[in-house]
C-alpha cells in the first residue's frame, strides 16, 4: 500500500469534518476561534521557518565539506 492509500484511510471524511468542527465551536465558543486561528497560524509560520533555518544549515555545512580544504604553509 501507497502512503496516500493509507492516509486516505486514516483522514476523516467530509461528514466527519462537520462532526469535530461542532464540537471545536461548542468547546471554544465562536469569539475564541479567531484567536486560535491565529495563533495555529503563527506556530505553523515559526515552524516552516525553523525547517528552513534547518536546511540552511545543512546546506552551509555541506558546501564547507565539499569546498576543498586550502593548505597555507
């Protein structure tokens, strides 16, 4: 089985959706949804931007290993 295939097993359905959109608008009530909202958007931002951060790095120290090492006498 492909990852999709088995992601398409564990995702919830559209009826689904509705369900547990329900039950985050009876737990937070319809002012506070924005503010989490918001902040969910912000923590995924800081993410992206730490993995990016990441990959720089590796790049950085994968272009140092790959330069040639300079011999000064």
């Amino acid at each position: 089985m492909t990852t999709y295939t088995v992601l398409l097993g564990v995702l919830p359905s559209g009826s689904e959706w509705i369900i547990i959109a329900v039950i985050v608008l009876l737990l937070f009530g319809g002012k506070k949804i924005p503010e989490l909202m918001k902040g969910l958007g912000k923590g995924i931002k800081s993410f992206k931007d730490g993995v990016n951060e990441a990959k720089e790095e590796i790049h950085k120290a994968k272009d140092d290993l790959d330069k040639p090492a300079s011999t000064d006498k």
